[in-house]
C-alpha cells in the first residue's frame, strides 16, 4: 500500500465555561474519509482557550467534574494579570487550555483510532462565551 | 530509504493509585523493531484512567510526589458526582487521567527516542484497582 | 509529490523558574525548512523539568499567572521526597513538567501549523536554574 496523508477538520459550537464536546464519531469519520488503515493522527484545536484530550464521555464528568477540578487548578474569580491588563475576563481559561493542552496525537490501527469502550475524544471549551471551535486533523499512513 | 509504518503494543500489569510504570525500555525496544531510524512516534494508553508522560524515574517522585500532587487537583476522597451516578470511586482517576493526557508524540532520531538522561517514558495508572494495561505505538518515517 | 520526513532542533537559553519562551517563529521556519506543505509535526523538550504547550504569548501570562497556577499544582517550598532523596531543589519542576507534558503534536496545513492568533508554541522551564534546553522536531509528510 502506499503512504499518504489527509487533512479534515472539524467544526463545533461550543458554549464555553468548560464545555465538553465529544468529537469521537468525527475523529473516527475523518479516518475512515482518509482511506489510511495504518498511521497516525494528530488533532489540535484552533485558539489559547480550549483544549483536547479523552475522557469517558458522561453527564457526571462531563457537566461538573471537570469543571470543579479545573476551578481548583485556576479558578474563574482568581486575580489574573491577563485580565488587568485587557480588561478581559477569561485568564483563568487561557490557563486551563494550556495545562490540559491544545493537541492530540493518536495511533491508527485496523482503520480508527483504538479507544477504550469508555474512552472518547473530547473538545473542552474554557472561554468564558460561546465559541465556534475548529480542530484541524492530519492523518498519516497507509 | 522507503517511508514505513509499524504498529506494536506494550502492555503491563499495573496497580493502580497513580501506579507509575517505565515503559522506556520498551518504547525503544519497539522503535529498534521497526527498523525506523528518522520519523515520529505516537503511543496512546487504552483507557480512561491512565495517562502517558515522562518523568525522571526515581522512588521519590514515583511513589510519594506525583501521587501528592495529583491528590491536590483531584483528590481521592473528594466528591464527584461520577462515583454519585455510578456507584464508582474512581471519579478522581478519571479527571487525573484526562488532565495529564492519554497519549505521547515522540520524535525518533537515530533509530530512537531523544530522551534526556534523567528522562523516563511513563505509564500512569489512576485506577482504584490493579489493570492490564495495552499501550498501543505507532511509529512512521524511514 | 513524494512523502519525506525532516528533522531540526531549536535550541534557547531559558532562566527556569516558569521562563516561558515563545518558540512559533522556529517552529514555523523549521517547516519551510522542510518544504513539507502538508503531514504533521511533533516537537520534544529533552529534560525531565521543561514542557511544551500552546499559549497566548502576553506577559500577564507569560510573566506572572502561568507560575501562579503551577505553584497552587506544585508549590515551590513544598515537602518532596525527591528533593530531600538527592539534596535537590526541583522537585516542582519535575511534577510541573510531567503534568503539562513534554511534546507536542501538531498537523502541518499549507506548509505552516494552524496555529490561532494569540496562540503560540511556547517552551516553559520549570527548573530552578537557567538551563540550555534542546527541543527535538520532527515533520513528515508531503
């Protein structure tokens, strides 16, 4: 077979304030279009204030844990410079995407990406409104 | 030389609790396998309650300081509404997991990963209990 | 056109203590460097107490909360087993650095990675002394 490499991308509302976005089905979708059954990819979300990463995708993490662990870490009312300075309100969310990270790398065996059955690719959205997100996918392989 | 993709998996027993393993060895081992002396590696952990990382492989940081620092951003005993729902105590595994990320994008050199001295590939288990861990690699390039 | 892998190394004098260094420009030169138009990209900080990941480069951030986050994750004057094990002072550094992680991954779209505006590749050393860092790239693809 022969090597190649595609690009998708994948586009989402988002409604900010740790707003989590299980992209799995796109990711997967995007392998599949790619015609690439051996690889790698690699995801990475536009923008300083979301970030990419897996968790199993439930109401509990999803609509309050993550949100109370990232609220330890950099709270939303904490005194950030960020904000003194541009009169903004989202320090707290720069730092959160920059911790958890803007990127995912990912194996590709057998034709998709090989999650756990409770493990999906997530989008968490820290800006404090809501935003359309892009994630930009390469996919590599043969 | 002909561009090539390999595909192996390192799996290992683990005993949860922030249980972190030295997949070092292995990664390099497989590399070596693959015959690929220049390219990029890719190694993800199946599961959402383990993480990928690396870290200089020492008792002190191993068995006491990540577990410490993981037990300020989420802590075992805290309240998730994950275990509320579920039945479960692994909230905090979760949330650890997600945070420090599921997957390792490595640059190969010379047949290997460039790692410092001081610096370990490793295997990170959240989970309350002992697991059978699969970290699936791929590695690509020539 | 043909697919081809390309390796390069940025290197920059840092001053520790959460020295956060914006590496974009090199990262994008490396790429047209490469003359690769489209694949991915994977960077490495060789060392056990720096990291890579994506933020916007402003000096609130840079200067004065990305260090207050990581002192309330690992505080400076903390009690490590690691430091009182080797008569070391970094033992924060090396939790910081394993937790934010040492690579990134990245696609190459048009012969540049999509980075959003305020969004920059940034090394952040977490030693407690000035150190000569090496970051590892590698891109692949066509």
């Amino acid at each position: 077979m022969d090597m190649k490499t595609f690009t998708g991308e994948i586009t989402r509302q988002t409604k900010g304030n740790s707003h989590v976005v299980n992209i799995t089905q796109d990711v997967q979708a995007l392998i599949r279009q790619s015609g690439i059954r051996e690889g790698q990819l690699t995801a990475m979300v536009i923008g300083s204030t979301a970030a990419l990463t897996t968790l199993e995708f439930e109401p509990g993490l999803v609509n309050t844990d993550v949100a109370a662990m990232m609220e330890r870490i950099a709270p939303e009312d904490g005194a950030y410079v960020h904000e003194a300075t541009w009169g903004d309100d989202n320090g707290h969310s720069h730092l959160r995407a920059a911790l958890m990270g803007p990127s995912l790398a990912m194996p590709v065996v057998d034709g998709h990406a090989p999650l756990g059955t409770w493990q999906q690719v997530v989008l968490v959205d820290f800006d404090t409104r809501p935003r359309q997100r892009r994630v930009v996918v390469n996919i590599i392989g043969e």
